[in-house]
C-alpha cells in the first residue's frame, strides 16, 4: 500500500521537545548546540530512538529530523554544506526505526526555514534553490512522502510548493504525495496576517495530497479554520496541533493535553470534520500517539460537502 491508499494516516509526534528530554551526550552538539538536524550524524541512536518509540506506540507516519535541514538554517551553524549528508542521515535514520514495519511510511520534514521573503529577508530566487537542494536530497534517500510545515508566509510556502513540484518532476517521481501545513497564530491569521480562507484559495491549483494546520495552538484554536477547511477545501485535511497552549510551572514549559483529551478531540475532527490526516507538534509524546491510535480505532472520517 500507499500513503495515499489509507483513509486515515496517523503522524507522529513532536521532535523538539521530546528531545529535550533525552539524555544526549554533549560531545553530539559540538560547538552547534540546538541544531537538532545535526543529531543525525552526530548521534543517529538519538534519533532512531525517538522514531522508534512513535513506531511502537502506532503511528503511521514518521518524520524525518530534518525541519530546519536546509542551508538556510544550517548557514547560522557554519553546517551549510552538510545539506545533502544530513538529510539522508534524517532519511536512515526514519528506515532504521521502521525496520519493515507494514504500512508505516516516512514522510521528508520541510520546514519554513528562518527568515520570510515576505518581509524582505531572503530573495524568492535563494529560498527556492535552498528548498530544491533540500527536497532534492529527501528524495534521492527515498521518503514516501513531503510534508512542507509550518507555513507563516504565502509567498514562502507557494515558492516551497513550486519549487518541490519542480524537483519532482525533473527526478520523474511526481509519484510522491505532497501535503502543505500553515500555522495560524492565537490571532487568527498567519504570522505575516494570511487568514486560513487566502491560503485555501492560493493552494487550490496545486496538486496537494492534504492541507491542514500545525504547531502553534491546541486543538481547540484550530477548530474554526479546520471547520472552514471541511467546507470548502476539496482535498484531505490535515491537523497537527500543539498540546494546548503552554504553560510554565516551576520554571519549565509544560503542555497542558493529556493524551486522552488529544485523542478525543482529534476523534472529533475526524467524526465531525471529515479530517482524515491526525498526528502531534509541540508536546505530543508515544503516549499521546498510542491514544490517538486507540480512539481512532475503526473509525471512518465524516463525508463532507465542499462549498463550490
């Protein structure tokens, strides 16, 4: 089977911030401390065994480390000529925590990078061969799909999505699913002021297997857009929410969702919203994903009824 055979696909969850909760060994970081990509070179055991426990708890859909594995953000390391080395180290590392698991794929992480055309601090020309370079090597090391996440800006999403449909069809594997993801702030809109129905009508003409949200909010903040999403986007919805907004007790930054109270309300999503794409950000651990796999157990995405 494919990504694109399943009714439901489930992602796994956030990488950030469960690896702040590993024990990793200083001498991985080097003088390049908080660049995660690294880690899958410098201590692919680390990564492999954070896949690993998203494998083992369910999830169908296993990122790759490589969210700000372009030059772009590697360039702020001195990294940017390991682009190629680290993405199919992120690639590895993804297969190696599969290890043949049936319908369980890896999906190539493409992040928005640090700095927005929107806003004057990249050319469209420069953000788009760092994008090319990067999907270019997701796709030599063999991912079974994209995901370009994390979206705050129009103009960086649409050169991202133009320039990996490019990359596709020049290496002949416009095969590969693609789905897009925006985050909307607590405001309602994009950071740089796009609200969710723009976006819906800008990424219309391209061949997407899924959109949807992620990061930034819980469940409960995206639950307009993703109703807005389920009337009047035609393709398949997705939703990758935080854990709720955070919180700081005793000087540590917590996320507040239970893995039960994720679940049911990504079960809701599904029932009530049609969305048929569900996973974690910022937060979410195997226990959240085991929960998530249990309540949408048998469970079918609702019908929808797009508006013309």
């Amino acid at each position: 089977m494919q990504p694109t055979d399943h009714e439901i696909l489930i992602l796994d969850g956030a990488c950030g911030t469960n690896l702040q909760e590993m024990d990793i060994p200083s001498s991985a970081w080097g003088e390049s401390e908080g660049c995660n990509e690294l880690l899958n070179i410098s201590s692919p055991e680390t990564i492999v065994a954070l896949h690993t426990g998203f494998v083992d708890a369910g999830a169908m859909v296993i990122e790759t480390n490589t969210f700000g594995a372009s030059s772009i953000v590697l360039a702020e390391y001195g990294l940017e000529e390991k682009v190629e080395e680290i993405n199919l180290a992120g690639v590895e590392n993804a297969r190696r925590a599969i290890n043949g698991k049936p319908n369980t794929y890896i999906a190539g992480s493409v992040g928005p990078g640090t700095k927005l055309p929107s806003l004057g601090h990249i050319t469209v020309d420069a953000l788009a061969s760092a994008h090319a370079e990067q999907i270019r090597a997701l796709v030599r090391g063999g991912v079974d799909l994209l995901i370009i996440e994390t979206c705050q800006d129009l103009l960086q999403i649409k050169t991202a999505m133009t320039t990996c449909f490019q990359v596709l069809e020049e290496m002949e594997k416009k095969d590969i699913p693609v789905m897009a993801s925006v985050t909307i702030e607590r405001t309602g809109t994009m950071l740089v002021g796009t609200d969710i129905a723009a976006a819906a009508v800008t990424f219309e003409p391209f061949p997407l297997f899924s959109f949807g949200l992620n990061c930034a909010t819980g469940p409960g903040e995206m639950e307009s857009h993703i109703r807005y999403l389920s009337q009047n986007w035609a393709g398949r919805i997705s939703c990758v929410p935080n854990q709720g907004l955070p919180e700081v007790v005793d000087g540590k930054t917590c996320y507040p969702l239970s893995p039960k109270q994720y679940a049911l309300a990504m079960k809701r999503f599904v029932t009530e919203f049609g969305v048929s794409i569900v996973g974690g950000c910022c937060g979410t651990t195997p226990e959240h994903t085991r929960a998530l796999v249990k309540e949408l157990k048998d469970v079918k995405p609702a019908s929808r009824e797009v508006s013309a």
